[in-house]
C-alpha cells in the first residue's frame, strides 16, 4: 500500500488539499510494526547498494520548521550502518558559498557509489526561502527549476537514485510542536525566535513548495508528500516509499554480488591449489 502522494510530473495541486494526518483506518500499533520490519529491511538494503557499488542513493528531505526532518533521518535510516551512510544539512550559505553557483555546495556532498546520503534541506532551499525573502529576483529563481531538473539528470544518469521527501505538517501541527518545545527544556535549544517570524509567511511558503515540487517531480527523480502530523505514520510512509523503489534494483545487486563471491571462491580455490604444490626447488 502506499502512503505518500507522489507529485506528477507537471499537474497542478495545492498543498492545503492533501492531507496531512494518517489516512482513517491505519492504526498505529499495526503501522509501528509495519516500520520496524521495513526499517530493517532498508538495513539489508544498503548492505547489497554498498557491497555492489554500482549505484548511489540521494534522499533529498524539505519541509517546514518542525516538521521533523532531523526525526525521520533519525528513525527512517536506525537499520542502517553508519558506515554507508552520510548526512548533510544545508545552512544559510556563507560567504564563499554565495560567490558560487547554488548548486556548487550540494554537487560535491553527492554520494559515491555504493553510498546512501541525505540532505537535509538541500538546493531547493534556493527557490523557497530565497523566493519567500526574496533574496534573489524572481528571475533568478524561476530559471532554477530547469537548472534542478538538468543536474539531478545528470546524477540520475550517472548511477545516483534520488528519492525527494516534503514532509507535509499542518500550520495547527507546527504550533503544537513549537510551544511543546517551550515546555521541554531537553528541546528548548531547537528553538528560535524566527520559527515564529517563518510561521508568518505559511502561504507563501506553501506556494512555493507547491512551484518547487510541481516543476521538479521527475519520472527519474520524483517529489513525494508524506502525511507528517503523526511521527509513527511518517515513519513508515517514508520508509515504505524508500523500500519499494529500492527493491527494483536488489536483483540487479544481487547477481551482481553472486558473481564476486564466485570470483573471489575461485581466486581463493586457486591460491590453495598453488599453495599445495611441491616447490619446484
Ligand atoms: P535549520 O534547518 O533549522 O538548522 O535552519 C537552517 C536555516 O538555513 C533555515 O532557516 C533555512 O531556510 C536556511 N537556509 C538553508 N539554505 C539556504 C539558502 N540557500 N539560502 C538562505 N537560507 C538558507
Ligand atoms: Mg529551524
């Protein structure tokens, strides 16, 4: 079953109409559980990306103040081995970075083969806080679309499977979360007098959202919507829609990783052999 909504390619929608709560009927024992074992599964997953080193994975997460990012990379990737791992978080860019093209301080965090790396905000950053603040021209901003969709082609094309999560809080949602964290003081530190200056330009960040998914939902590198008003179901929409794109490439890993094992017993059986041979002297 799926639980995200994926963003077709060039058909128009509003955010407001999609919605941000878990569908009725899905009960989150059963959801909890459903998790658990996909979670486990995207382990085993990126043992056979990193082991076959024929492709790399890019999950690229955007989403309002508070709506969870650093939890799911947290909970959505618990199963998989640092080791394979890597994630960038995208700031305020500093002054070296803004004397470059938007797209020279993501470009060189790409994942290498056999890698999984997420972004933590990423280059859409650059038409949607920087359209909101009008930070740019609009445009500046509106040719970024085309510039996106041409450079993640490119990695496409080289070997990269991108994957791109927004995830979709309410603004009720986002209120909730932001005084909750006044009353913790283990999470007051997340706080910032901003989030609540953001909070006033909502709409304008949600068009921008809706241009930014719309105009850069590929075939190659689709936008997916995940419901995030409930931790527990954004967990397993996340990690369902990761698994099931992944799954098509396991056959190909697999029989990859079949033949260097054969290769190396073969190796390994030859150097025994000579190993077991009188010495010619
Ligand atoms: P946080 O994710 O809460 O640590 O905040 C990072 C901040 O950096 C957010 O307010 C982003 O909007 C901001 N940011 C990230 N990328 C850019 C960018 N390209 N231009 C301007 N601000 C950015
Ligand atoms: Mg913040």
């Amino acid at each position: 079953m799926k639980y995200v909504h994926v963003v077709e390619p060039g058909k128009k929608f509003k955010l407001n109409k999609i919605s941000s709560e878990a569908p009725k009927g899905v009960v989150r024992e059963e959801a909890e559980a459903s998790f658990v074992a996909l979670a486990s599964e995207l382990g085993e997953i990126q043992e056979e990306l990193y082991a076959a080193g024929k492709h790399s994975v890019l999950i690229i997460l955007q989403g309002m103040d508070t709506s969870g990012k650093d939890g799911a990379i947290r909970n959505v990737l618990r199963e998989v081995s640092p080791q394979g791992l890597r994630v960038e978080s995208f700031k305020v860019p500093t002054e070296e970075e803004l004397a470059h093209d938007f797209l020279w301080r993501v470009h060189r965090h790409a994942p290498r083969k056999g890698m999984l790396t997420v972004f933590n905000r990423s280059h859409y950053e650059d038409v949607l806080v920087v359209r909101v603040h009008k930070l740019v021209g609009k445009k500046s901003w509106s040719r970024r679309y085309d510039q996106i969709n041409e450079f993640e082609e490119l990695l496409s094309e080289n070997g990269t499977i991108i994957l791109k999560f927004f995830l979709h809080i309410s603004k009720q949602e986002q209120e909730q979360r932001l005084l909750a964290r006044e009353q913790d003081m283990a999470k007051a530190w997340k706080l910032s007098a901003g989030d609540w200056q953001e909070r006033e330009h909502w709409d304008d960040y949600a068009e921008a959202y809706e241009d930014a998914l719309l105009n850069c939902s590929t075939d190659a590198a689709p936008w997916h919507v995940v419901p995030a008003d409930q931790k527990w179901f954004r967990n397993l929409a996340m990690t369902e829609a990761i698994v099931d794109r992944l799954q098509n490439y396991r056959k190909d890993w697999k029989k990859t990783l079949q033949r260097m094992s054969q290769e190396r017993l073969a190796e390994l059986a030859a150097f025994r052999e000579q190993a077991s041979q009188p010495s010619a002297v």
